[in-house]
C-alpha cells in the first residue's frame, strides 16, 4: 500500500482513503469487506480491469486488451472485438496474468499498468469514469488492499504511463451495446437477465439481497454476514467465529468429547510450534501440505537459528512423545485427543468455513497392538463422524473409503463421509478418519516400538498400529450452505442456541400499558417455562423495535421455532408457532407446552434432514457409459460409477470431464470430476458382476461402485 500512496503522491493524487480488508475473491465478497472497514468511504464504486486475449486478429494487433469498466458496466467481448478489429476476444489465462503483471485476477487493477507494461497492451477505458462523481475502490496490486480514487484521478495515473504511440483508448461501452453482433447481445443479455434475477426485491428488507440458486457464492457470504456468525479480519484469510456460529462448534464439541470419552479416548494439548527437523522427517506425509505450512522465521530483530513451522497437522508434533511415552505392548492402546487450531496458508481463494488460513478442530492421534484394533477405531470414529452430521446437524452424507491417490499422504488408508450441496452440485468432504498403519512407528520415522506378547520366543518386537481422525468447523459452512434459504440462515434445533424465540404481538399506541405488561410478563414467563425443561429459549422484549422488523432478524439468523403472543392469545391462552425451516403456522396450548415444543424441535430437524436426504439420494445418479458422466455433472449431480479404482483412470476421467464440461463460474473450483469415495454400503446399486462389469471410462475391470463428482 505505501508503494501505491508514494507512487500516486508523485503525480500529485491524493487518495480519498486506503483501506485494508480481508482478502477477497469477488466483487461480492471485496464490496462486503469494504464495508466492514471503518475507514471506507459511505458511498463508493468498483472498478474492475478485465484482461482479453485475441485468438486470432484482422491485424496485427495481437496484445492483450485490458479493460478498466466500472463493475455494473456491460463489457461485451464480442462488442469490443467488433469495436478494435479483433476476433474472439478471450478472458485471459492466470499465466498470462502472471507473465504480465505479477498479479492474479483478484489483485489486478488499472494500477497494474507502467510504464513498462503499458505498450504491451491495448488498455481501453469507460469513457463515463472521467465524468463520474463517484469516489471508485481500485485495488491496490492486492485483494486484501483497497486504495479510494476519483474517476479523474484514475484517467490522470493512465494518462501518466502512456508511453509513445501507446495510448489510452476511451470507449462509450452504453453506446457500444447497440454494436454488438446479434449472439453476443444476446448472451449478455441472458446474462445480465441473470445476475438481475439474482437480486431479491426488497432487499434492504430481508436477510440477503441474493437468490441462493442464482448467485450461490454471493448468497453464502451474505448469509454469514447478516446472520452474525463472522467477521472479516486483518489477517487475509482468516475470519472471527462470532458467539452465533461458535455456539454451534460448541454443541459439536459437547456431543462428540463425550463420545470418544466412552472409547476412553483422553484430551491433551500439544503446542501448535514443530521444528523444521522433526516436520520434515516424513517426507511423503509432508509433501501434501508444504505448499501451505506458516514458518516463524524471526524473534523480535532477531533471526531464529531454525525456521519454526505453526502445525499443519500434528502427526509429526505429538509422535516423537509417543515413542517416549510407550515403552510396552501394557502402554497399549494409547488415546489422545486435542481441541486446538490449525494453520494452512491457502493460497486459492478463501471461503469462511470451507477453506481459511486458520481453522478450528479436533484431531484424535491413537496408537494400537494389532492392525484389528485400529481397524475397528477407524470405523468407529467415523460412526460418530456420520453422526455428528446427521444427528446434530441434519447434513445427509455417505460414509466411504477413499481412493489410493486421494487418500492422507503417509497413510495406510482414509476413511470419510462425503457431503453434497445441492446448489452447486458439488460434493464436499465432511472429516476422515485414517488408518495410518504402521508408517510412522518404524525406525526411520519415530520407531514406536513394543515387544511382541504373541511371540513365543519373548525376544519378538513390533511396531504400533497408528489411526488419526479429524473433524473441523467446517462441518458449520456444510450446514449453512444445505439449510440455508433466500431469507437467510436455517439452524437445526439441535445446534441452535437459541431454539425458540417469544415475540409480543399486537401491541399498537391504543393498547393500554396493563395489557402491555401482561403480554410481555407472559412472553417471559414462557421463556423461563421452557428454559426449565432444557429448551434453549428467548423473549425478545426489545422497545423501539417492530414486531416484523424481529420476525426477520430472527429467521435470518435461523431460528428454528418463533412462538407469538399478542392480546387474543392471551385470551384463548395460546400462543402461535411459526416454523423457520417451511414457515408453517400453529396453535399451541400453553398449558403442557413444554412438551409440544420439544416434540415441535425434534419433527423441525428429524424433516430438515429427511428433505436433505431425499435431495442427495435423488442427485446420486448410476452410470455405466462414459457420455452419460458429463451431463449429469452439468445437472448438478454426483455420479456413481462401476470403476477399476486404477489411478491412471481417475486422472483421465478427471482431465476429460473438465474438458468436455460447460464452463463454470470463474470463482468456482475445477470442473473436472474427481473420485469422492468408494462408498461402504454398495447394496444401493446394481451389483458388479466380475469379469463382466467394465469401467466406463477406461473399459478395464470394474471393481467398485465410486462416486465421482465436482468438489470443494
């Protein structure tokens, strides 16, 4: 930032305000980190800078063609072709992104320009930008960094690197939608038709502004906004778990400490610090995850002699005591379980929950006699895994194994239950368990090593049969993205901390201050009534506040039961229900209340998980030809395939379906399908009869039944 301030300080432009933020990966998510910086001005502007690669030119012009637009401006590619004599403009690659400007799309802005670069593009401008009073948001060469301009000082610091015969080219982009060539006018305006269905109307008024089923990556940053459950912070990637959504971590760690305490699992905490030496020790685990490891490389002024690694997992933290801790086959099993965060410096684009810098866990570390033993654990824990989703969280997901090149990096082999959000037909990963085998108990690794009680010599040693499982919060962004509707956020009675709010209704300036009281007297009477009986419940009382203006607090921040009382429920001594998750109304008693409520809870989340389950099984399609896959991955689904489980056909199938697939959202992963699992229970699908059975997309063999589909 202060190389950008310097720079422009040189031409005499003062920025209106600089601003640092999370880092963002679409105009959705940097408006709203925008917004959540003090510092930002009230009112303001984006601007975006489009790179386009000619395939082919009348002339020859072949430079890539930056364009700096305001975000709401229609930049026709097929327009602006016809416009510069250039055909079949293109949206640039991230190589060529990063061949030219250092930079990758979420970074770049007109300030990417020099004078070195700017003769090798063609820079076009909207020609409104100069006139405009608006104050514009320009990067500032960063996502997490936003620098405020005027249009004019926007046109001042292009003006300042031109460079020869290379000129800035101003272009009316209004005037040239009325040149564009008929197809491209009309996908624009399909798309544009798009984006504004997206919008709810109204929605200054509701949760979200944003339908889920049109703009799903902007409808999941608002959910989270405007139900109160993060928070951006400095750190780029990282994000604060407010009270709302850490409530939800909390009931999770609740249930399942006092599952794996039955399997006389003990927590522990190890510190989150790992040498470089010890880190590296094995290598292949490693391998997965040096890209993404943080190193502490200072102290104050002072340079540490060995770079310190913040844990990316901790298998190589916690094993080195293991080997000092167990010394014989009576130390055996070895349970250890601890609550703590984790650091993986993603560098693709962050999603809070599903993929940040830091994020919150558990991760269990055991250590057994026989490969039995652990084989029975691994199930086990993922048992509860399966419960976790489907019982607190009311997520459907299928338990399975994962293929050889998918599976941890050092294991013997992984577990897991894949979930499925419907919305973007994509699978996700809800927590493994893994058999690590007897990988990191051997000499070259931490030699945890015991004598053998079957050896009849006595003089027999083996090594320990080791499992590790994790589960994380993102188990809280799954239950979002599968609950979630247009008004907001949906929580599972279960996982809610607040459960049931009690509204006063009816109240109006006639309404004398006796009745007044009696209604809110018995609003909180009801709370405390069901408080008693261990429902997690609310009175909301707040003055200056409407009744509707709480209604829709409440069911954007999700929860499961509202219960109104106005002056005609006093009278018939009722009060009315309304459900969040289908907004079906009742009367309830208030006499034996407490038991209508709780029967009330437990059919909100035993049908919130029938309904996800019913979606998920539909969308879970059986294939046994290759042309089949790719249509039904554009339908949204995961298919099921008759597979040879070789890993050479599951590049292949990953390589072809991506390349034969329709494009994708550009803030969307791959569209290439990947082997998600090879579910436990194949009862569900025809059975596979060998010799007969063949792949379908390599014709060799077929082994299992695997889902195969897009993914987080």
């Amino acid at each position: 930032m202060d190389s950008i301030t310097q720079s422009l300080a040189g031409l005499s432009i003062t920025p209106t305000a600089t601003v640092t933020h999370a880092e963002t990966s679409s105009p959705a998510s940097w408006r709203e980190a925008i917004k959540a910086s003090p510092s930002a001005p009230t009112s303001f502007e984006l601007i975006k800078t489009i790179v386009f690669k000619p395939k082919t030119a009348k002339t020859a012009a072949t430079v890539p063609v930056v364009v700096i637009a305001r975000d709401d401006t229609e930049t026709s590619s097929g327009a602006l072709g016809k416009k510069l004599n250039l055909k079949e403009l293109r949206l640039a690659s991230e190589d060529l992104l990063t061949e030219f400007f250092s930079l990758d799309k979420n970074s770049l802005s007109p300030l990417a320009l020099t004078k070195a670069t700017f003769p090798k593009v063609l820079t076009v401008i909207d020609s409104s930008i100069a006139t405009s009073s608006s104050i514009f948001a320009v990067h500032a060469l960063s996502s997490s960094e936003t620098v405020f301009l005027s249009g004019k000082d926007i046109v001042s610091y292009l003006t300042s690197v031109e460079n020869g015969d290379a000129k800035i080219q101003d272009i009316d982009f209004e005037t040239l939608k009325t040149e564009a060539p008929a197809p491209a006018v009309a996908t624009t305006s399909k798309q544009s038709k798009e984006k504004e269905s997206a919008k709810i109307e109204g929605a200054i008024q509701v949760a979200v502004g944003v339908k889920k089923e049109v703009d799903f990556a902007a409808w999941y940053t608002n959910v989270l906004i405007k139900a109160d459950m993060i928070d951006y912070y400095s750190v780029s990637g990282c994000y604060i778990l407010k009270p709302w959504s850490y409530g939800i971590w909390e009931e999770i760690q609740t249930w399942f400490n006092a599952q794996i305490k039955e399997l006389d699992v003990q927590n522990s905490y190890f510190p989150m610090f790992v040498s470089q030496k010890v880190l590296e020790r094995e290598k292949d685990h490693i391998e997965g995850f040096s890209p993404e490891v943080a190193w502490v490389t200072r102290a104050g002024n002072s340079e540490l002699e060995e770079p310190i690694a913040i844990r990316p997992t901790s298998e190589t933290v916690m094993y080195p005591y293991y080997a000092k801790w167990i010394k014989s086959h009576r130390d055996l099993p070895l349970k250890l379980n601890q609550w703590n965060s984790v650091v993986r410096w993603e560098f693709k684009n962050p999603q809070p929950f599903l993929r940040t810098r830091e994020f919150l866990w558990q991760e269990g570390h055991t250590a057994h006699l026989t490969q039995k033993e652990a084989d029975v654990e691994v199930r086990q824990i993922l048992d509860l895994y399966r419960r976790v989703y489907e019982e607190l969280l009311a997520v459907p997901v299928i338990p399975g194994v994962k293929s050889e090149k998918e599976k941890f990096a050092g294991g013997l082999y992984t577990t897991t239950v894949e979930g499925f959000i419907p919305t973007s037909g994509r699978g996700i990963q809800g927590a493994t368990s893994h058999c690590l085998g007897q990988n990191f108990s051997r000499p070259e690794m931490f030699n945890i090593v015991v004598e053998d009680p079957n050896d009849p010599t006595g003089q027999g040693k083996t090594y320990v049969w080791q499992n590790s499982w994790g589960l994380s919060t993102r188990t809280i962004g799954v239950m979002v993205m599968v609950h979630g509707d247009n008004q907001g956020l949906v929580l599972p009675p279960r996982v809610a901390s607040i459960q049931v709010v009690i509204v006063p209704c009816g109240i109006t300036a006639k309404t004398t201050e006796e009745a007044r009281t009696s209604i809110n007297e018995t609003c909180n009477d009801l709370a405390k009534t069901l408080k008693q009986a261990g429902i997690r419940a609310k009175a909301d009382l707040r003055e200056g506040y409407t009744p509707g203006w709480k209604f829709n607090e409440w069911e954007q921040k999700g929860v499961p039961l509202r219960l109104e009382i106005g002056p005609n429920d006093l009278a018939k001594k009722q009060t009315l229900s309304v459900r969040r998750d289908t907004g079906a109304k009742a009367p309830q008693p208030l006499a034996d209340i407490t038991t209508s409520i709780s029967k009330l809870l437990e059919t909100i989340q035993s049908d919130m998980f029938t309904r996800a389950r019913d979606i998920y099984h539909s969308r879970l399609i059986e294939v046994t030809k290759w042309e089949d896959i790719v249509p039904n991955l554009d339908n949204k689904c995961v298919v099921v395939l008759p597979w040879c489980e070789e890993e050479a056909c599951e590049d292949d199938i990953k390589e072809r379906s991506g390349r034969a697939s329709e494009p994708q959202d550009e803030r969307a992963p791959s569209a290439g399908a990947k082997s998600l699992a090879i579910p436990f229970d194949q009862s569900r699908w025809t059975p596979i009869e060998p010799g007969k059975t063949k792949c379908p997309a390599c014709g060799k063999d077929a082994k299992r039944w695997t889902m195969f589909g897009r993914s987080y």
